[in-house]
C-alpha cells in the first residue's frame, strides 16, 4: 500500500486517487511541560525540561469515509549551561 502524504493546501485539491474529496483531521489531546533551574553558584546555572505532547486525531474525507488514526506523541528533552562573568 503506497504512503499516504498529507499537506494543507488552498483550493480545490487535485490529482491523485483522493482527488475528489477533501481530508478532515481535526485534533484532540493535551500537552505538559516540566522542568528545573539550579543555581550551582552566582556565576554557574544549569537548566532542564521535559516536553510531552499527546496528539491524536482521526482522518476521514469530507463524505465520512474512515482513512485512519495518525498518532503523534513527541516527547523532547532539553538542557542548558548559564556562565555569568
């Protein structure tokens, strides 16, 4: 089965086996964020944080017909140094 490539587009779309319908994906989930700043002296910081998004939605053309689940659930983590002089 060939990869399904979605793409927001304006106008009519064209070409294609889904050429005469139009993709609804709407939306639901949540997102949460933690994180930490430590004063390891007066001229050295370090910082971190922890990203989470859970995203899912259900794709179907505009006449009702079910194409799927996409299920995006990115998790980032970051960290950083701070030097004052």
């Amino acid at each position: 089965m060939p990869a399904l490539r979605l793409r927001r587009r304006n106008g009519p779309p064209s070409g294609g086996p889904l050429s005469l319908c139009r993709l609804q994906c709407p939306p639901n989930g949540g997102a949460g964020q933690v994180g930490i700043d430590l004063a390891i002296t007066d001229n050295l910081m370090l910082n971190g944080a922890v990203n989470y998004a859970d995203v899912d939605t259900r794709i179907s053309t505009s006449d009702g017909q079910s194409l799927g689940e996409a299920k995006v659930d990115p998790l980032t983590i970051g960290g950083g140094v701070t030097l004052r002089f």
